[in-house]
C-alpha cells in the first residue's frame, strides 16, 4: 500500500478532530446510551436507536482517521525547495485567461482537502493539471462546464 501524501497541517487537523472523537464525543454518547436504557424498554426507544447509530459513525470516523494517519506521509511544506515548479503542498495563484480573475488554491492530500478552504486533492483534475508547470505557464482544464485556461501567475510553499 502506499503512502498517502498529507501536509504537516492537515495532519494536525485531523489528529485534533480524533482527539475530539475520542476524548469528548465518544463519552457523550456513551452517556446517552446509558441514559436512554435507563427509559426501558430498547424496542420502542427512539433515542436509544439514534444514540446507538451516532455511536457507530463515531466509531467509524475514528477508525477511518486512525489508518489514514497511520498510512499518511507527512510532508511539511515550508521546507520544500521547489522554485516556481508547481508541486505537492504548493499554493498557487491561478488567473483566468478569459476574465483575469484570480484564484488561490494550495495542493494537498486527498484527506484534507476542503475545496471552500481552498485546499484541493492532488487527485483532482485541477491539481494534476498544475503539478510539474512553472509560474508563468498556461494551463488548460476540462471541466463539465467546458474547457478553461488558466495562468500560473505565483508559487508559494509555506507550512
């Protein structure tokens, strides 16, 4: 199995968020389990059967975040040397060819990504499209919605 790539960062978030599952979720409804047994009988008990499935998509979700982390290779982005190339971990200004409106993306794992945070899978078109262009370059995108040409106008890499 390979190692999934993930940013120094977005490895932080999600050891926050199963620290959260853990330490503060889990007990809660392990709680209202407790609490909604105490009512009687379990067959008629709507807030037994929510509890329960709340419990299995907590439990879910930790497991899923514990092998991610576990498989993850963590890179931390403030020491990539990488110039202008376009590479894991950058973030890179995009200008519209057509209406000259820029947008800022930063390329990271396919677990962190967050298209409203402006973090994108390095597995999404856009991204793949960008990996291995230089500041300066034009890239073109398919997209549903047709095909969009984009400028490479900057390259950063910061953790």
């Amino acid at each position: 199995m390979s190692r999934a790539p993930i940013t120094a960062k977005g490895a932080q978030r999600l050891r926050l968020e199963l620290e959260e599952l853990k330490s503060v979720k889990r007990p809660a409804v392990i709680e209202a389990i407790a609490e909604a047994r105490a009512h009687g009988d379990l067959k008629e008990n709507a807030e037994y059967h929510a509890a329960r499935e709340q419990q299995g998509f907590i439990e879910g979700r930790i497991k899923h975040l514990e092998a991610e982390l576990s498989h993850a290779q963590i890179i931390d982005v403030s020491q990539l040397a990488a110039g202008d190339k376009v590479v894991f971990g950058a973030t890179v200004v995009l200008a519209d060819s057509d209406s000259g409106e820029e947008k800022t993306y930063q390329i990271v794992g396919d677990l962190e990504a967050d298209i409203k945070q402006g973090l994108i899978a390095i597995s999404s078109p856009v991204a793949r499209a960008m990996i291995g262009k230089n500041e300066g370059d034009e890239i073109t995108i398919e997209a549903p919605g047709g095909t969009h040409e984009y400028e490479i106008v900057a390259v950063r890499y910061q953790g």
